[in-house]
C-alpha cells in the first residue's frame, strides 16, 4: 500500500479486457492483492458494474488528488471495486442493504490478505456509506473519495472538478453506454427483494420508480406508531 498517484498526463486505455496501466494520468494499483480484486469484481459483476466501479477509482483519485488528499490508492481501489458487489447475484443478499454486502465481502478479501484493523475498517465504511450524503465527505479520504466517485458517476456530482480531457480518457478507457438507464436497471434488480431494506435510502427513490406496488416506509408513520403508548 501506499502507492503514489502518479501525475503524469499519459493515458492508457484499459477498457474490461485489461486491469493495469495508467488512465488520465492515475496509475492502476498493480499489487497482487489489487490484480485479485480486479477479477473477482470482473467474474462477478459483469461489464457495466465493473467499468462503474474502476470509473470511481479514477474519479475519486483525481478528486483526491485536486484536493491534495493523502490517501492511500491501493485502499480506495479496493473500496471503489467492491462497493456494488451487493448488487451482484453471487454477493448480493436479502438481509441487508446492498452497500453491507460489499462492504463485508471487502472486509473479508482485504483480512484474506492479512490486512486488518483500522485500514480495514476504513475499506468497510467507504462502502457501507458511498450512497450516505455528506457524512463520508467528513472522514478519512478513502471514504470520502468512494462517495466523491460515486457522485461524479452516478449523479454528475463535480463533474466540472475534472477537466474535459480527464473524462475523456476515462470514459475512453471505461466506457459508459446507456449507463443512466443500465445503472437505474442494476439498482432495481439488485434491491427489489429487499424492499424493507430501502428505508431511509436513495435506493427507495428506484423501488418508486420501476416497481409497481412499492410502498415507500414512512419515518413518521413508524414514530407514530411505535410501542410507546404516549
């Protein structure tokens, strides 16, 4: 760990047949820990979620970077690759939300590897929070630049903070067809049998959207009718 980001401006385009080299000027984690993550997210999420997933590697770097961030590339490599694993038939569960399911899978491959503790933990919460507004952008940098890559990809969120040739050679190198409406589909098909799990979430806004019936928990509702008898 504790790769530098390089800053150099060469861009090699990967696209899903490749998993190192140098894209808008971020070095790829090259380690044997980042190639293995590399193929799991690849056999097990298929192209549009692996592309996502890289995209926010390289997103949340440069913002890291742009922000003079100290933090640590092969770490938020691994957070960013396994933050949609719970969407994934082979990870995703019913129990949980969706963003537990990758952020234990992670916890378990990074202790796989002998990494534990605290740089452990900080993989865990950059997973379970990157659909969390604001409260990642308030720690550790691993954290917040798993939200800050997620929000550039998903939602545009500082899309002008990276520069046009910067998008450019990324999306050169992990394309994005169709993405809006491919990523709403994976939201859907990765949540949808687990409503109850939504609550409070971003993903009940997509279960309102594309599943008829969905019934949206309402926080007042359970307040008011809790067991408390006032």
């Amino acid at each position: 760990m504790n790769e530098t980001t390089e800053t150099t401006e060469l861009n090699e385009p990967t696209g899903t047949t490749g998993t190192t080299g140098m894209i808008a000027g971020v070095r790829i984690p090259d380690s044997a820990l980042a190639r293995e993550a590399t193929e799991l997210v690849r056999e097990a999420a298929g192209p549009l979620l692996f592309d996502h997933s890289r995209r926010v590697f390289l997103w949340g770097s440069l913002r890291g970077r742009a922000e003079r961030l100290d933090f640590d590339p092969e770490l938020l490599y691994v957070a960013a690759m396994f933050h949609d694993l719970g969407l994934t038939a082979r990870y995703g569960r019913a129990d949980q939300r969706f963003e537990l399911d990758g952020a234990d899978e992670a916890s378990r491959f990074l202790r796989s590897h002998g990494i534990t503790g605290e740089p452990a933990d900080r993989v865990w919460a950059g997973i379970a929070l990157h659909t969390t507004p604001e409260v990642p952008l308030h720690m550790a940098p691993e954290i917040a630049l798993v939200t800050r890559g997620v929000e550039l990809d998903v939602l545009g969120l500082g899309y002008h903070a990276v520069t046009p040739e910067q998008r450019a050679a990324v999306v050169a190198a992990h394309p994005r067809p169709d993405f809006k409406n491919r990523i709403l589909a994976a939201f859907t098909d990765g949540v949808r049998d687990r409503p109850d799990s939504t609550f409070g979430t971003v993903k009940a806004d997509v279960l309102a959207h594309f599943v008829p019936g969905f019934v949206r928990g309402d926080f007042v509702e359970v307040i008011k009718g809790s067991a408390w008898p006032e």
